[in-house]
C-alpha cells in the first residue's frame, strides 16, 4: 500500500493551517479585545465559511476567479482549504484569547508595556493551551477535508481503483484527525487555573 | 500633586491631592475603582481633567488621552495581577526592561532586598505565600518608579496577618519614599491609620474631604455620617440659643436636651443632632426621674463587639460600654441614658 496520499494529506493541511495562523490570529485578537463600528459583521464574514456547506463555497469562489469549469490544480486546494480552515481556527483562537483575564493585560499596560509586547509577553503564554487546542483543531479539519477529498479524487482517477486500499487510507487520515483534536481537547483541560 | 476632575458614567469626582496617603473612602459602587481607573488611564472619562505634577493625562476640551504606560502611575489593583507565568524576579524585570542591563539588575536586587524577597525570587507567584504576593505586587509597582500610586484594596477581607502587613508596606512606602499614594478603601480603619486625608465617596460625588480624624468628628452632612457608620442620628429642632452662657435646647421627638451654643445655627432651625455611641453614658434604670439630659430607654439588643459590648435601645439609641461594666447588669431591661452636652453635635 502506498502512503503517498497520507503524506500529501499532512504537508497540505500542514500549510493551510500555517498559513492560516497569522490572518486568524490576528482577527480573533482584534474581535476579543478591541471595540470598533462594523465588528459584528466583520465577525460574522469571517465565519461565514463555517456555515455554508464547502460545495456552494468551491462554486463562489471558482467563478469569482473565473476558472470555472473545475480544473485542478494543488495551490487553488490549499487556498480553498486555508479559507475553509481559518474561522474554526479564528473562532477558537478568540475564545482562548476572550478568556484571559483583562486586570493581567491593564497591569502590564500600566506598568509600562506596548500593546504589541502585552500581546506577545501576556496574552499569548497565557492563553498558549487554547491557541494550541485551535491549531490542532484547524489542522484536524484541514486533513479531514483536504484529505479525504484528494484521497477519492486520486482513486477513483484510476480505472480499478483498489478498495480496500482506500478504505485502509481513510482510516489513517481519520485517525490522524482524531489524535489531533484528543490532543487539543487534553491540552484544554489540563488547563491550570488562573 | 495630582488634580483630578472626572466626569464618567455618572461618577463627577474633583479633588487635589498631595504627597502622602489619600484615602478614597465610600460603600461599594461608590466609584473608587473607577476613578482610580481613570487616573490610570484604563477607561477614558466622557469629560473633565486629569494632571499629575504638571503633565495633562486626559483632558476632554482638548482631546488628550496619555495611554496608561505613559501616565507612570503604579496601580495596584484589587486582582493584584501578578502574572502567573512569570517567575517573582520575572515579574519585577516587566516594568524595567527599557532601561540598561546593569541598571536593570540593580533596581532588582534592591527591591528584592527591600521587600526581603530574595528567597522567593525564582518562584511563580502561584508557589510563594500570599505575603510574599503582597509583597512583590509592591515592588512591582515600585521600580519603575512611579509618580503616583494607585491602590485598590481588596474589597473581600484581607485576613488579619496580611493585613497587617500591607499597613506596613503602605507605612514603609509613605516614610521611605513620601510618593503621593491614592487608596480605594471600605475600610475606615485603614484610613484612621494610614491616611493623612480622606475623601468621602458616594454614587460618584465627593460628599466631603479632609483628615480622617476631622472627618469622622465633623460629618458634613447626614449621608457623609450614615457612610462613615455613624449611628445615633436624631431629628432635632433649636427651641434655645444661648451664645453668652454657651448652651442651648434641643427638642427631640420624645425628649430635649441641653448642648452647648451651635454657631451659625438660628433658633427654629431643624438640624441632625449626632452623638459618638462612645460617648453616651449609661446605666440601670432605678425607677426615679431622670434628671436633665438623661433618658429612660428600654435595652432592645446588647451586641458583642471585638472592645465593647454595643447597647441597642429603643427609639435607634446606640452606645458602646466597656464589657466589664455590662457583664454584671446584662439581664437589666431598663436603662438611664445621658446624653453628655459637650458630645453632642448638629449636621
């Protein structure tokens, strides 16, 4: 049995999520911590892709590029996927970020800090358990889609695909995906309290 | 010197205040906390003017607003919010990182000796006793030298030993130092001791300032006494005046009383009469008149107290008596009251 399709999986959903960490970040910052007209439609565009099934967001999204019909080709699947993975991975972010206590961030401004360097030196080590459980959270839902769906599609390219092989395959992407959220839901509970 | 002038949120405090302790005193809600807030630069007031020495940190007509790590104000809030990733040492190097490495190692090693913390210093503040906290929130807010320091005390009880050692710290800061400290209390004892003026807070006015001593004699006002948890407060009215013997009358609802002249006070006028429970003498009741300026006064209530034992008498008559002379007569129902003329006063 060949494990090309395992690897593929990884280092796609690997780069998706990577690539999804410093735009989602930056949004669950802003939506848990500043006040600002338009926030809650901003919130809400965000995490748009989280509610429409991913069909209907292949077809806007195709024909907004215009290159419909379906052509595949690897860097638009991981931009897809990178959009499809950033609000559950903003949304968790902002929770883990909404969750540390302000009196830590006032007294670091108060005693001299930058809000750049609050963000790095308080906010972020204090809510490091919950940023980790979304990045693994984001991760487990990229390999889930990408995976599967590239699995199918390589398969079933090939005249007699081999069954069995492809359940064996799924199983592995499943797994993979379930040790990523285990991982991230013991991260959150092994939370200390504050 | 800082001068504030705050109106947010229904909170219109202005005040002056200099080097020493300044105690912010009023019930909760009364917007200690927020005031300090506001000084520290955490919330923005709708309006008013914030100056500390002679720099503006907030000024609504001309829209400036310092943010807070420009202020230089050391605040110490009621969460005390030493950052529990950081080790003690770590903690105290947050505020000094600007300056030069050597400097930086000196100021922490001073506050370390000074706060004699330097057996904690590795620790995370979850791992150290709550004295050692204590501590290092104090020389947290001290290294970076501040100008100003803002303290709110926690409003659930400290325990007794930790108390006693943050009147300590405040007294060390206050003697060592002389830096203006503004302090958020509930506590009217904390302002006895350590403040060297007092500012009574409530629903977002300043009812009335000055020594603590002076405030507590001299209410200003029927509310500045109720917050200070004055009791004995009775509706009077002046039936005499007489300012060559020193005396007047006072009629109460059931009662009157002989008191020394009021100056200012015009014959008719209704006024708060407001006696110390302290210093109304008492004792058992023997059936024969009361003379003058006492009362006959049925005992409701006899409340122990940490010094004292409290009488609560019919018609909201308070006094404090020594428990050795209550202990003999505490099955006594009838009681003589004496309102000494000199502990009187009108509100």
């Amino acid at each position: 049995m060949s494990l090309d399709p395992l690897w593929l999986t990884l280092r796609y959903a690997g780069l998706s999520t990577l690539f999804c960490i410093p735009p989602g970040m930056l949004l669950a910052y802003v939506l848990a911590r500043r006040e600002f007209p338009g926030r809650d439609i901003l919130d809400a565009t965000a995490s748009l892709p989280l509610a429409l099934p991913p069909a209907v967001l292949v077809y806007y999204l195709l024909s907004a590029l215009r290159r419909w019909p379906l052509a595949f080709s690897w860097r638009r699947a991981l931009a897809l996927s990178t959009i499809y993975t950033l609000p559950l991975l903003m949304r968790m972010s902002r929770a883990a970020l909404a969750a540390v206590d302000h009196s830590f961030e006032d007294a670091a401004r108060g005693l001299g800090a930058s809000e750049w360097r609050v963000f790095w030196r308080i906010t972020t080590p204090l809510a490091w358990r919950g940023l980790l459980a979304a990045i693994l959270a984001g991760l487990a839902r990229a390999m889930a889609d990408f995976g599967i769906t590239a699995i199918l599609v390589i398969r079933y390219r090939d005249a007699a695909p081999d069954t069995a092989e492809t359940i064996a395959l799924l199983l592995l992407i499943g797994a993979a995906v379930l040790a990523a959220l285990y991982a991230g839901n013991r991260l959150q509970r092994g939370r200390a309290p504050a | 010197m800082i001068q504030a002038r705050v109106a947010a949120f229904g909170l219109d405090v202005e005040f002056q205040a200099g080097s020493g302790i300044t105690a912010l005193f009023g019930p909760a809600g009364a917007g200690k906390t927020l005031t300090l807030d506001a000084i520290a630069g955490l919330l923005a007031p709708r309006s008013g003017r914030i100056i500390l020495d002679d720099e503006i940190l907030f000024d609504g007509a001309s829209r400036v607003n310092l943010p807070p790590r420009r202020r230089h104000c050391g605040y110490i809030s009621r969460h005390w919010a030493l950052f529990p990733h950081m080790s003690l040492r770590d903690n105290l190097l947050f505020p000094v990182t600007h300056l030069a490495r050597l400097e930086r190692r000196r100021r922490v090693k001073e506050m370390l000796e000074r706060f004699s913390l330097q057996d904690a210093a590795p620790r995370r503040p979850r791992a150290v006793s709550p004295v050692e906290r204590l501590r290092c929130v104090y020389a947290r807010a001290l290294i970076g030298e501040p100008k100003l320091l803002l303290i709110d005390e926690p409003s659930s009880g400290l325990d007794i030993a930790l108390r006693a050692e943050w009147h300590t710290i405040l007294r060390r800061v206050r003697e060592e130092t002389g830096l203006p400290v503004l302090m958020a209390t509930r506590d009217l004892e904390t302002c006895y001791e350590l403040a060297g003026n007092m500012l009574l807070l409530d629903a977002g006015r300043v009812l009335q300032s000055g020594p603590p001593r002076k405030v507590l004699d001299q209410p200003a006002s029927v509310e500045a006494a109720r917050l200070l948890g004055i009791r004995n407060l009775f509706l009077a009215e002046i039936v005499a005046l007489d300012p060559g013997r020193n005396t007047s009358r006072l009629r109460l609802e059931a009662f009157e009383l002989a008191g020394p002249y009021f100056p200012g006070r015009l014959l008719g006028d209704r006024v708060w009469l407001c006696v110390q429970p302290g210093e109304l003498r008492v004792g058992p009741y023997d059936g024969s008149k009361p003379q003058s300026n006492q009362v006959a006064a049925r005992l409701e209530r006899a409340v122990e107290m940490p010094r004292s034992v409290r009488l609560e008498f019919a018609g909201a008559i308070v006094a404090d008596i020594a428990r050795p002379d209550f202990e003999p007569r505490k099955d006594n129902k009838e009681w003589l009251v004496e309102f000494p003329p000199q502990a009187l006063r009108v509100l």
